[in-house]
C-alpha cells in the first residue's frame, strides 16, 4: 500500500482529493496543513517523512493570494520556492515521488495560442515568479516526479471566483466582470480525479516531466461568470468590463489558455469541458454559496 502525503489540504484540491480518497483503497492517505506540518519548516519536513514511511507526495500547498504577492513577496517566496525544495530534498532522501501543482501564471499571457508545457516562461507579477521559482527547485534537483499547471481553479470548497459571483450575484443582482482575460477553468475535483487516475503509470515512468491540467475549451472571465450565474438561475445582469476599467495591484495575464495534449496523450486521459464540469461544481454546491 502506498503511503500519499497530501499537503494544503484543507485547501480546494486537497479537499477533493480527501472527498474521492475512500475510492482507492490501495493508497493510504496522509492529510496535512500546516497545522500538521509546516512544508516551510526543514526540520518538520525531515522528521515527518522520517517517521511516516512517505511513498508520494501531492503538494496542493502554495501562497495563491496573487495581489497580496506584491506586497509579501518574501512569504510567497517562502511557501511556493523554499517549501518545494524542502519536500524535494525530502523526497530524494526518503526515494519518494513528488507532484507538485503550479500554474498558469508562469507565462506572461501575452500569447496567442494555448501554452504547451516547453514555452518560454516569463511571469509577470510575484505570485507567478514564486510559483516559477517552485518550479526550478525542482527542475534542478529531481530526476523523478512531476509539475502539474493549471488554471483559474475552483471547487465547492474553499473560497473561489465560482462562489464568489455566485453570491454576490445573489445579493446585488448586478456583476461587472472583465472581458478581456482568457483562460481555462479547473474544476478542482476534476483535476483531483486526474491526479489520482495517472499516478500509477507516473510512477512507473523514472522521470521528471510538467504537464498542463484544465478543463477542456476557454472563456473569459465575464464568460465564465455568464455561465455561473445562468445555470445556478440566479436573476442577475452580469456586464463586461476591461482590465482598464478593472485594475488589480497584480496585472492578470490576457491570455493563459493551457494546451493539454501531452497529459491527455501520455495517460489515455479524458478531460471534461469546463461547462459540464461547472455545471458538476454546481450540483455538489446546492445553494451553499
């Protein structure tokens, strides 16, 4: 049985994988925060593998706050570069495998086309350098594991945009949303089921490689929102905006579609498009928004 250290788990893709964990009874799961163990802490690390038998780790922990980056850039640093090299060097002492999930903001999203996982990287806010720096930690340290990017991720747990429209929408009745930002939604169940799906044949394969997760299409924001809005049937006049018109102290890339052929390719996966998956999303929210 293997032994799957889950960290950030109270997080919105840690929280999934614990609500779908019951289905695999040949792992045996270990849900931390950093109530449980602190990734930032080297010592916490160390002794936690040392005394846990650690097979695999899915490290759904990360500093996300994007504006609030600018200003913490030190603590972003600190949760999405230091904490990565210390599971890495947990992971390459104890021989455990290590997947990491990263993002669509390593790219500066001034593309046209979907980003295929070898594009030149180029963040444009802190949160996106962090994350990039989480990344190489890797890169330059392991010879087996995996990165995992992916997009505008949302959940019924957790605080996301999904939740977020879906009640201020209730309550207002009006909604600006911008227009003019492109990308994929992420159903994190989804993205949970995948992780979990692949692993077997992942750890077959002694090698290190990133691939790109999301829902299948894109959309922009205000698409995304539209859609949200329709099918929870909230009555509700949701209204285009641009990034102008709706400054943020993080500017957002305009474009950060992510193209999935190579995860679909290599693991015979099947990725649903972001409206059945939305529509999912809102199934398992009832009207808990």
């Amino acid at each position: 049985m293997l032994n799957i250290l889950i960290t950030g788990s109270d997080g919105q893709l840690g929280s999934e994988i614990r609500a779908v964990s019951g289905l695999y009874a040949n792992y045996h799961f270990i849900f931390t925060d950093v109530k449980e163990l602190d990734i930032t802490d080297t010592g916490q690390v160390e002794t936690f593998f040392n005394l846990n038998n650690i097979d695999v780790v899915v490290n759904c922990a990360g500093y996300t706050a994007v504006d609030r980056a600018e200003q913490e850039q030190e603590k972003a640093m600190q949760i999405n570069r230091d904490a990565v090299a210390n599971l890495v060097q947990a992971c390459k002492q104890y021989d455990a495998y290590l997947i990491h999930i990263s993002t669509d903001y390593v790219f500066d999203g001034k593309g046209q086309k979907p980003y295929r996982e070898n594009d030149r990287t180029n963040p444009g806010t802190s949160y996106g350098r962090s994350k990039l720096a989480g990344e190489e930690a890797m890169m330059n340290c392991l010879e087996k594991g995996m990165i995992i990017r992916t997009s505008w991720l949302y959940s019924s747990f957790g605080v996301n945009f999904v939740k977020t429209i879906l009640k201020k929408g209730a309550e207002t009745g009006k909604l600006d949303v911008v227009n003019d930002q492109f990308g994929c939604p992420t159903y994190a169940k989804d993205l949970a089921g995948a992780i979990l799906e692949i692993l077997p044949k992942a750890l077959s394969i002694y090698r290190f490689e990133i691939y790109h997760y999301a829902n299948e299409g894109e959309c922009s924001w205000f698409e995304f929102a539209q859609a949200a809005v329709k099918l929870a049937n909230i009555t509700c006049q949701v209204n285009p905006v641009t990034s102008v018109e709706y400054p943020k102290p993080a500017p957002r890339p305009s474009y950060s579609v992510l193209d999935k052929t190579k995860i679909k390719e290599d693991f015979g996966l099947f990725i649903p498009g972001w409206k059945e998956s939305l529509k999912q999303c809102l199934v398992a929210l009832g009207k808990r928004w």
